[in-house]
C-alpha cells in the first residue's frame, strides 16, 4: 500500500515539474530548483518552504496587479 501512494505522488510530482520546465516560466524553475535545495539539502521544514512560496506569490500577483499586466 505505501510503494502504491509513493508511485503516485512520484508520478504527479514529475508530470507537475514537466509541466513547469515546458512552459519555460523562469521564476517558477527557480522557486522549484530552491525549494528542492531547501528541504533536500539544507533540512529546512516544509511548512516554512510553503509558507515563504506562498507570501512571494502573493506579493508577485500584487507588483503585476499595480502594472496592470496579466502575465
């Protein structure tokens, strides 16, 4: 039962970061590469990870909302 959850969150991981790399969004790749680092490497807590990942998004959809961009 646990190879079975771990098949499938490794399948949904890779279709996800794929999905990532092919749309050739930069930031995006970075977040992904530094994140990875974070928790792989350097021992940091995941719930940190998100809770960083997630104030950077808001504060990027804030920046692109004041251009008045919708990229």
């Amino acid at each position: 039962m646990q190879a079975g959850v771990g098949a499938v969150i490794a399948a949904v991981v890779y279709e996800m970061a794929g999905e990532i790399i092919h749309g050739k969004n930069r930031i995006a790749i970075v977040i992904m590469v530094l994140s990875f680092v974070a928790a792989c490497i350097l021992g940091v807590n995941v719930i940190y990870i998100v809770l960083v990942c997630g104030v950077f998004g808001g504060v990027r959809t804030l920046v692109k909302k004041q251009k008045g961009g919708r990229r």
